[in-house]
C-alpha cells in the first residue's frame, strides 16, 4: 500500500509548475484538489470509523510538508482541509457519517473562531455570521463556522453545505494568495442538532490515539508543516540560484562566495533543528496518546512551542535565502520573492504567532493557565 507522503510526493512536480496560477487566479486549480482528493489527502485527520486515514501527527506534518515544497498555498489548502477532518471525532454519529462518508473525496474547511451566533430551533439551530480567513473555501464540500449559541460561550462548531455559504471575494493580500481564504457568510441558515459539536468544552466521541491530540494542536503542526515545506523549497531555490548566478561586478558564481556558504549553511542547521524538535515532542505525545489515551497539559504546551518554533524558524531560513539571492530575488520570476511573502503570511496565524510563546511558557513556569486553545 503506497504510503500518503509518497502519494503526495508523486503531485509535488505538478504543483510546483501550477504555482505561479494558483498565484494569479487566488485559488489552487482544480485538478489539483481533484489529485489530492483521490489520494485521500484531505483524509489524513478524519477518523477509520467514517473512511478515514487517521494517520499520526508526524506522518500529517510530512504530508503537509511536501507538498507545500510545491508550493505553500496548495500545502496550506491541504493543511485544512485535512486537519478540519478532526472535527469527525466530536460530532454525533449520523452528522459524522453524513459529512465524512457519503463522499470519499469529500473536503472539509471553515473557520473555527466563533464569528457566528446560533439560535436553538427545533431539532438543531439557526445561525448568522461571517467569518474571515475560510481557506480553500471554494472548493470545499463542507464550510465550519464557529459560533455562540444565543451570543453566550463556549463556542460551537457549526456545518454546513457548501451551498448553504456565501463567498465573499475579499482574500487580496501580499502572501499565500492561492489559498482563496475568502470570507464567508451564511444567514439563518438551519443546522441540525447532529452537524455541530464543541471541541472545546466536550470530549470526542470516539475515543482513539488521534481524537486525544487536541484539534488546535494538529491545526498548529500543521501551519508549521507548511511553512518548513516553504522553507526547504527556498533553500533548494537558492541553492540552485547560487550554481549559475554570477552577482554584478563579480568573477566568482554566487556558491563561491563565503557569504552565500555561510547563508545555506546556517539555513540548513535552523531548518533542521527546527525539523527535529518538531518530530522529537510529536513522538512523545503520540507515545503518550497510544499508551495512555491522553496527553498532558505540559506535553500539549510543547507541542504548540514546537510548532511556533518550526515556523518561525522557518521564517529566518527564508529571509536568509531570499537575501543571499540579491536582486534576483524581488523579481517574479523567481519563487524565492513568493516563498517570502508566504512564510511572513503563515507567520500572522495566531496558531503560531509570538503569544502562543507566552501561554506555552506559563504552562512550563506552572503558573495558573487558560489552556483551551492548547
């Protein structure tokens, strides 16, 4: 059976020529999400019991790590899509199956944060709002929507048909334009008691080695498995630059140069080590879920600070490549000036932005903690 890191490794060269499309139309092309689809790409995160692969975090983040070599909108497209398939875990039975396994190339996406307001209304609920950043909106199957029930916490995530859903055009931004993270709206639109659950203030329903990993946690290790996939396509961009560029006023290619030897060789080191840490706390924590069925509070917190640490890192590698890649690299023509608005694009999700720092930090000083959005 091919491995899902191999499936994806055999779309990589063809994402990598649709780059620059994804770009300019603000949307991964469909034989793309077509591809990932039949490779059940989107299914990484979706639990056995509804057709799904439910692979482990590390397998996820390799996944979603190649093909954002390709290119890092298409990576983050399959980063939600896979990962909002962890909702299957806390859904009633029949809104499960009705989501997950009526279509086996089914994608879902949406928005988490609770923008919307849901009404009770017999059998399920009303619910109004928009919500902003729905990545890969366009092509999903199935749109969640965060929302509070009569205004009042804890938030709820509704589904809904994609055909219930407004898209609004709004996504024109610096970076990770193919992701056509568009906002979406839905008005009154009804939502049955069994398509909508809380992950934050109830437990999965089926209990397995995935559905113990917190679903904020996969959404961050995947947002860091994206941005290493961009960092490693910026290192192997420069380093192919470096064989043939010779810099202005130079005799010398630009690989003969020490600053560019120091450039890829830190780059390299920060990458790695960043890649290493990543691995080393998920295979803790999916030793800890697999043995016990829980992971600790401390263990969750090192997940999240591996996962801002990889992406931030996976930042400074960029910005040394794109630097080491001089003028070349601020024309369009070359990917280094796309992988480096994408990182800093990444690097806003508040996932992983500088604060997750200070929460992660409470918890390893055992200091008082809200740690839902661990």
């Amino acid at each position: 059976m091919t491995s899902p890191v191999d499936l994806a490794s055999e779309l990589v060269a063809d994402i990598r020529a649709n780059a620059e499309t994804a770009e300019a139309d603000r949307r991964v092309p469909d034989h793309i999400i077509r591809a990932m689809a039949e490779r059940g790409l989107f299914r990484l995160c979706v639990p056995s019991a509804y057709g799904g692969s439910e692979v482990d975090p590390l397998t996820l983040v390799r996944v979603l790590e190649t093909i954002a070599i390709g290119d890092g909108s298409t990576g983050w497209v399959a980063m939600i899509g896979a990962t909002t398939g962890a909702l299957g875990f806390y859904l009633p039975e029949e809104g499960a199956a009705e989501v997950y396994s009526s279509d086996p190339e089914v994608l879902t996406g949406g928005v988490f944060a609770p923008r919307g307001v849901a009404h009770p209304d017999e059998g399920g609920f009303r619910v109004t709002g928009r919500w902003g950043f729905a990545s890969g909106c366009e092509h999903a199957t199935w749109l969640i929507g965060g929302s509070l029930v009569d205004g009042l916490p804890p938030p709820r995530q509704m589904v809904f048909r994609a055909s219930e859903v407004r898209v609004l055009d709004t996504w024109r931004v610096s970076g990770l334009r193919g992701t056509g993270s568009h906002d979406m709206a839905v008005e009154d639109v009804f939502v049955p008691e069994s398509r909508q659950a809380s992950i934050v203030s109830e437990p999965p329903r089926l209990r397995t080695p995935l559905s113990a990993f917190p679903v904020f946690g996969l959404l961050a290790v995947g947002i860091a498995a994206v941005c290493l996939g961009i960092a490693r396509a910026a290192v192997d961009e420069l380093i192919g630059l470096a064989s043939v560029k010779k810099p202005e006023g130079s005799g010398r290619l630009l690989y003969e140069r020490p600053g560019t030897q120091a450039a890829v060789g830190a780059a390299e080191g920060e990458l790695r080590a960043a890649r290493a840490f990543l691995e080393e706390a998920l295979s803790e924590v999916w030793e800890a879920a697999t043995q016990a069925g829980e992971i600790s509070v401390r263990d969750r917190a090192l997940v999240r600070l591996a996962a801002t640490h990889a992406t931030h890192s996976a930042a400074s590698t960029v910005d040394l490549m794109y630097s080491a890649g001089g003028g070349t690299s601020i024309y369009e023509t070359s990917p280094l000036q796309r992988h480096f608005r994408d990182i800093h694009t990444a690097t806003q999700h508040m996932m992983v932005a500088p604060p997750t720092l200070e929460l992660t930090g409470r918890v390893l000083l055992g200091l008082d903690t809200d740690t839902s959005q661990l």
